[in-house]
C-alpha cells in the first residue's frame, strides 16, 4: 500500500467539506437515519451505524448533533425513504469511476450523474464495469502535524488491533484494514487519543493512472466537481492519480 499517498486528496477534500460542512452534515446525517432504519440505533449492534458514526467524527462532526440525529431516526425510522444507489463509469483517457449516493428518487441522481459524466467526456457504464479494480477496505489516514509520535509506536497498536497494513509518508500515516476490522482499529485509536484525518471503509484502487492532456485533467474536474455538488452523492471514488 505504500508509495502513493492520498493525504494531499484528503485534505483537498477536507479543505471544500470545510468550506460546506452544512451540506456535509446533511449528508451525514442522511446516512445516519438510514443505518439506524437498516439495523437499530445502538452502534454496538449496528456495524453499518458504527462506521457512519466513525466518518462523522472524522468529518467534525459533534458528538450531541450525532446523538441528535441517531434519536430522530429511531423515533421517526418509517419516515426516513432514502435508499443506497451505485454507478459506475469512465472519465476521460478510461479513469474509473465509482458514484455512491442516497437518494428518495432514483430518476433525478440518475439523470445528475449521467449528465456530470456527459459534460466531463466520459461514460456512465453497467453495474461492475469498474468495481473490480477497487478493493473495499477501511482506511484511516492521520496528519503528522496533529500527532507527532514514534511511527512504530503507531503501528504496533494498529496492527495489534486487527489492522492489514501501515505505511509512513512524508506528511501523514496510513492503516488499512479489512472491512470487518475497521471499527476495532478505529475504537484502539481513538482510546489512544490517536486524532485521524480521515476515517472510513472506502473503496481503494489496485492500480492508479495518470493523465497527461491538461483537457482531459480539466474534463474530469468538471465531472469530479459536479458529483460533488451533487446533495444527494454521498462518495465518488477514482483511481486517478493526481501526483
């Protein structure tokens, strides 16, 4: 896993979230509602709850506003009729691209995502037509700047937890794990007062690509733009390498 950071991504993104973090939390809070519907309002029992939760506090979001929205949804759970889509396509010079959204009406997303990727140059594709290239793994990144301690100190306790991998980069700290194990690395770290960056089970690209014409890096931006504008898209994942 090491030897491409995606730190500088996630900052990037952190950076706009911030600069929108009312449309992060509606967002947030989206997702929230619809795994207490799916499996409870108990996070212990609610492994779906746990990593929105988990995301929710990486993104800042406050503990009392995550209790907030957890209790609205278990007292109004038959009101929440948002449900999980997924698209699948191609951006200029074949980048692959994954949608994730969470819609009440499938049509509107539908129509969104295909015109983000029609006015980028690229293709939406069938279901499958790039997942292959991803692998689903949990992924925690931490800012050096924020925690400053001994790297192996770090990865004895990620890997002692249930974590896959550990890799250091010039300015931050990444551990991979497997789905199942992300909520028991993602508890240790947090009891440890490790702060993280960035907290979720996301989709990881086997393999990245470049892309050279400086038309085609503007035509995927305008994709990549549109899908995050977009209120109902919840993730976009690519396997663009931006460095």
């Amino acid at each position: 896993m090491s030897g491409h950071s995606k730190f500088a991504n996630i900052k990037h993104k952190k950076e706009k979230n911030d600069a929108a973090k009312g449309k992060v939390f509606t967002m947030l809070g989206r997702e929230i509602a619809v795994a207490v519907k799916a499996g409870g309002p108990d996070p212990a029992n609610n492994f779906k709850l746990a990593q929105v939760i988990a995301k929710a506090k990486a993104s800042n979001m406050p503990n009392d506003t995550i209790e907030r929205g957890i209790k609205k949804a278990a007292g109004e759970g038959g009101n929440v009729n948002y449900e999980h889509v997924t698209y699948e396509g191609y951006g200029p010079g074949g980048i692959a691209i994954i949608v994730n959204a969470l819609t009440d009406n499938k049509n509107r997303t539908a129509a969104n995502v295909r015109m983000a990727f029609t006015k980028g140059y690229g293709s939406m594709g069938t279901q499958g037509c790039v997942s292959y290239m991803f692998d689903e793994k949990g992924q925690i990144l931490i800012d050096k700047e924020e925690y400053e301690t001994d790297a192996d100190e770090l990865m004895m306790l990620a890997l002692d937890s249930g974590a896959e991998d550990f890799s250091e980069e010039e300015d931050s700290y990444e551990i991979i794990t497997s789905p199942e194990d992300f909520e028991n690395v993602r508890k240790a770290l947090e009891e440890a007062n490790v702060p993280m960056a960035s907290a979720e089970v996301t989709m990881i690209p086997q393999n990245y690509a470049k892309l050279s014409s400086e038309e085609d890096i503007a035509n995927l931006t305008k994709t990549l733009d549109m899908l995050d504008d977009d209120d109902d898209v919840q993730a976009v994942y690519t396997n663009y390498d931006e460095e």
